[in-house]
C-alpha cells in the first residue's frame, strides 16, 4: 500500500487569521516554532504565511510592519492536497515548486499540513 500524505502530516495545524497584524503573527510562529501557517478568511483558506514571507518583510520598521495585516504578507493560492495523495507525488510536487509545504484538506477544512520538516523527519525514521 503506498504512503499517503496523511501518515505524515502535522495534523491540526496552527492558523493565523487573514485581518491579523504581521507583528502578532510572527510572535506567533516564534512562540510555537512554526514556519507556516495556514492563513484563514471566514473559516476559509485564503493563503499561507510562511517564514519566507516574514523574512522579505523584516527589514521594515516595527512601526511599519505593525501596520501590515497577514492578508498583505501571505502567499496566496497555497499548494493543497487531500490526506489520502499520494506521498511520492506532494514530495514531486514540493522539489518540483520550491514549495515548504502542503495544506492537506477535508472539503473546505484544514485538517494538517505537510512541510518539509515533516518529509526530513520520514525519511530519519526510514533510515533508522
């Protein structure tokens, strides 16, 4: 049986609301040691924060970047998968975008996401 993205995946992952200042969501993801956060609009996926995202902004003053709301800072359109994709084909798909994660999805909910950091930690187990 091949793996699934499920078997891997942080499962109920932290989000961080779209009208949510930056400031507020980088202590956030510095607090809980995350590097992407699913970004939520109504309940709904609108983008993902990712530490990428964070650093093009750090250079801006603490004034400025107060000033700016996560909906202006996230990527949107993040890479979604269902928990039952294939492994082999999220990993493709990451290498193959540059992407550090995969928002896995139940119909319009997040259930997990996959990042990078989950596919080093497969792959320490599987070589133990």
């Amino acid at each position: 049986m091949p793996d699934t993205i499920a078997q891997y995946m942080t499962p109920c992952p932290h989000s961080v609301g779209s009208e949510q200042p930056l400031l507020k969501a980088m202590e956030f993801m510095r607090t809980h040691r995350v590097r992407h956060l699913p970004v939520l609009h109504g309940g709904e996926l609108v983008g993902i924060l990712s530490d990428r995202d964070v650093v093009l902004l750090e250079n801006l003053g603490d004034m400025l970047r107060d000033e700016i709301d996560v909906e202006q800072a996230m990527s949107p359109e993040p890479y979604t998968v269902t928990g039952d994709a294939l492994l082999s084909e999220v990993l493709r798909q990451m290498v193959s975008a540059n992407l550090g994660s995969a928002v896995v999805m139940e119909g319009n909910k997040v259930v997990g996401i996959f990042t990078s950091t989950d596919a080093v930690r497969m792959l320490a187990e599987r070589l133990d």
